[in-house]
C-alpha cells in the first residue's frame, strides 16, 4: 500500500510540476523579399536564414514578391533553402503579389510552398536580354539546364515534377487554387496568422526526404530587416539607376577634360562613374550594349567636324538608345533599361557633348591671346628711337626691339611682328591719313 501511494504522489508532482511550467515560445523568423532576385537579394535572404539557425527558430517564413531575376543568385537562393536546417516556409503575399520566373524556383524549393488568395506563379521559361525567347541555338541547352534543376527542386520535396517542367518548358502560370491542386504548393492562407494556424502540427518533407511536425503553439516573431547595406546595394542593382549613373559619370568626366579646372564636374563625375562600375559588377552586363554606346560618342563627336545636316547625331542617338536597351542582359523587363528612361538621356548626352565639344574647337580656332604666340599683331609704343635697337612697351611690359621696317621714331606706334627669346622685331605703325578737306 505505501509504495501505492508512493507512486500516487510521485505522478501528482510530476503533473503539476508539468502544469506550473511555462509554455517554451517558438520563434519564427520572418523577412520580406519584395524586389527582383539579384545578388542583395540573396545576401539578405542567406543572412535571414543563418540569423535563425544561430538562434535555433523553429522556422523561417520568406514573404515573396517577385517578377524574377538572375539564374546565379537564384541558385544560390534555392541552395540556402534546401541546406537550412531550420525549415524555410515560402510565402507568396499579400494579393496580387507573383512569383514567376526565378520566383517559382524558390517557391518549389521551400520545405512548405504557401500562398495567399489572388497571387500566382510559374512563367519559368528562361529568355535572353532583349525579351523574346531564346534564340535555337541555345535554346535546347538553356531549358534543359533550367528544367533539370526545377526537377531536381520538385523531387527532393516531392511536388508534381511534370507541371513544374511544363511551367519551364511551356511557361505555365498556375494561380494559388490551382498551385494547390497541381501539388506545387501545399496550401492557401489569407494572412499571416491564418498560414501560422495552418503550419501549426503540419507535417512537412525535408529535403533528404525525412519528415518533420511543425509545432507552433505560441509562435515569437522574429522581424528580419534589409540593412543599410543591403538597400544600398538593391538600389544599385536597379539597372535604370546603374545606367543614370554611369552616364552621370562619362558626362562628368567629359565637362572636366574639356573645360578643366571646374573640379567639380569631374568630382561628381569619378563618383557616379565607380558607383556605376559597383552596379555593373552585379548585373549581367552586355558588351554589344557598351559597343553601340561607345560609337554613339563617337558619331557625336565627328558632327561636331563633319557638315552632316544632323545625319550623325540622329544615328548616334539611334545607337545610343539602342545600346541602352541592350547594355544589361536580364531575363526580365525588370532587369534591364526602360526606354523611358534611355530616351531622353541619350538626347540629353548627345546634345551636351556635340554642345561642349563646339565650344572647344571654336576656342581653338580663335586667335591666341596668352604667351609669345599671343603677342604677334600687339600693338606698343616705342621708348626710344629703335634704329635699329631700342626699347618698347608692350602689353604694359618693357622689351628690347629691333626695328626691321626702318628707323622708328620714340613715341611712334608699334605693331609686334615676331617674339624670340630676349627681343622682339616690330615695324611701325603709320598713323591713318587725315581726310582731305571738300573731298566727297
């Protein structure tokens, strides 16, 4: 009877001691990602998802919004998912909201594929720079590439491989009901509370295949933010912003060689220019693009020495936009240069330069005013009688002269014909004849 009642107590203590504990929080770290993929994007993702590994969160849920971006970066993206070791939750949010493109390769590749009523996805098919599809030449390897590793995604998390394909393939677009329904996604939540509920004892696929229970009870909210870097850096990959500032730059650098001693011209114009070199180190740059420009200035340039009737400076604002255009090879509009904003830059670049450069050549051309050069033609007065040696003042500066058209007479006009090292050779200026009085 006493171990009975031994035991009795034992269990009522444990109980209680099970009540009397608080509830441990799961933390869920949540980051938005409302931007096209390229390489601050990935930075702030990976960050998001080592910050809740150290902190040992239950999981990570990617908010996404996106039209698509660079192949690299999403790789490098889908591979920081897969790897995690805490479970990373895809959410395609608020309505409205996409991701297609390189956005579909990240949704599939979450451990769970979530998103609101109203969203949409798929549209993977890979394009080159200039928008269209990808010429035939390439086209069998690209696809195949990009199909392989959308197969490679749905596999390893057990989605419906063959309508992941099509929407590579075919460029599939699927709404979030019918993401749902083709088991690409695994379900549809209005908000964030609603998708925290349904997540709560969700069981889910790792990527090595192994299941694992969601359990969020009284999930803690870990907001992860872009840092100061990371917005510096997504707004230099914005491909308008990398192409204003490099033609800031070239503008700069131009007024300050040929106008030099503006210093500021050329500052502002080194700082554009490396801010430029920073953003084109992350964006797929195009060398067509820079060679059409790179002749633009070039036809600029010889309008200014050519009579041409504008012939030039039409077809290097032709190049000039069309380099434009091509001068990032993005796969999505996204990634590359509006014309609208192409357009009136290219005007503007080339009427600055052929402007400028105008104003050069007619300074070139004019008489020269300064040095030994600038003397010949001076006028002056002679100081003594130069027969033929003597002094003269000239431009407020005394000189020794030698008279080379005869005698000249102290107080006589001078005209400075040539200037050599200590001397100078003048004639004389002969007053102007008095008119002759009653003549017509």
């Amino acid at each position: 009877m006493v171990p009975m009642q031994r035991l009795k107590f034992i269990l009522g203590a444990l109980v209680a001691l099970v009540v009397a504990c608080p509830v441990v929080a799961q933390e869920v770290v949540r980051l938005r990602v409302e931007d096209t993929i390229q390489p601050a994007s990935q930075r702030f993702i990976e960050r998001a998802i080592e910050e809740a590994e150290r902190r040992g969160a239950a999981l990570v849920i990617l908010e996404l919004d996106t039209p698509g971006g660079l192949l690299d970066s999403t790789r490098e993206i889908t591979s920081a998912i897969t790897e995690s070791d805490v479970p990373v939750v895809v959410y395609v949010t608020p309505g409205g909201a996409q991701a297609t493109s390189a956005g579909f390769f990240i949704l599939i590749s979450a451990d769970v594929a979530a998103m609101a009523p109203g969203t949409n996805t798929g549209a993977a098919s890979p394009v080159q720079g200039s928008g269209e599809d990808v010429d035939e030449t390439m086209k069998a390897k690209v696809f195949s590439d990009a199909s392989a590793m959308v197969r490679s995604l749905a596999e390893a998390r057990g989605r419906n491989v063959d309508l992941a394909v099509e929407a590579v393939v075919d460029a599939r677009s699927f709404t979030a009901e019918e993401a749902v329904e083709a088991e690409l996604s695994d379900l549809v939540a209005n908000d964030l509370d609603a998708l925290l509920e349904s997540l709560n004892g969700f069981e889910l696929t790792r990527v090595d295949g192994s299941k694992a229970t969601v359990y969020l009870d009284s999930p803690v909210i870990i907001e992860i933010e872009q840092s100061q870097a990371e917005e510096i850096l997504s707004f230099l990959a914005n491909p308008n912003v990398a192409y204003l500032l490099m033609a800031l730059g070239m503008l700069g650098i131009y007024v300050e060689v040929t106008h030099p001693g503006g210093i500021f011209p050329g500052v502002v114009g080194v700082i554009a220019m490396l801010l430029a070199l920073y953003s084109l180190s992350v964006l797929p740059l195009s060398w067509a693009g820079v060679g059409l420009m790179a002749i633009a200035i070039l036809l600029f340039i010889l309008e200014v020495k050519i009579t041409s009737f504008g012939l030039l400076t039409i077809g290097g604002v032709i190049c000039f936009v069309l380099g434009s255009l091509m001068l990032f090879d993005g796969p999505i509009p996204d990634m590359r240069v509006s014309l609208g904003v192409a357009l009136p830059t290219a005007v503007l670049i080339a009427a600055t330069t052929i402007f400028l450069l105008n104003r050069v050549l007619v300074a070139h051309r004019g008489q020269v005013m300064t040095g030994r050069v600038g003397m010949v033609g001076e006028i002056g007065k002679a100081l003594s009688n130069l027969d033929p040696d003597g002094k003269v003042l000239v431009h407020g500066e005394y000189w020794d002269a030698r008279a080379t058209g005869g005698r000249i007479d102290i107080g006589s006009d001078v005209r400075v014909e040539s200037v050599g090292d200590r001397r100078i050779d003048v004639t004389c200026v002969e007053p102007a004849a008095a008119p002759v009085e009653g003549s017509a």
